[in-house]
C-alpha cells in the first residue's frame, strides 16, 4: 500500500470531505470513494482528468476539476445543488 494512502487512513476520520490536489489518474479517489463524503479530484492535466472520469463514472459526490487549486471555487454551490465547503473544510492530500 502507497505510504500516502496508509496515512490517510490511519489520520484522517471517515465521512467529511476530502480533496486530491494532484489527482493524476484518480487511484487515491477510487479507493477512497467509499470512506468519505464528498471527494475532490484536481489536477492540471484533462487527460488525466478525462480518465479519472471514466474510473468514477457519474458518482454525483465526486467533483473533479481540470485547473490550479485557486480555480477551484468551494464556496458556491455544485452542480447537484449542494453547497460545498471552503478549503478548510477538507482533508488534503497532495
């Protein structure tokens, strides 16, 4: 098991929200999906992005953002109609 995942799982509370700064090809989000709320997947590439997307399928409590951290807008609402939380409201892995 990656060193990144055991802390996550050993440090950080279930349920809540977490965000992958970085997510790549989304291997942190899919084993995750199950132990938390919402997930955040954000990454530079589209296609990394793109592939993420067709691992997680239409799970509506992931977001996944092609784009910097700063362009990614916590505060409004999502496309569900559910209100996302500011930064420090998540768990972070980077």
């Amino acid at each position: 098991m990656h060193k990144k995942m055991k802390l996550v799982l050993n440090y950080v509370r279930r349920g809540g929200s977490f965000i992958d700064i970085g997510c790549g090809t989304g291997e942190f989000i899919v084993q995750l999906r199950d132990r938390f709320n919402t997930l955040v997947g954000i990454d530079t590439s589209s296609h990394a992005i793109e592939f993420t997307a067709r691992r997680v399928g239409k799970d509506k409590n992931i977001l996944l953002v092609c784009g910097e951290l700063d362009s990614l807008h916590l505060n409004k609402n999502s496309s569900n109609g559910n209100p996302r939380k500011n930064l420090s409201d998540y768990s972070c892995l980077q």
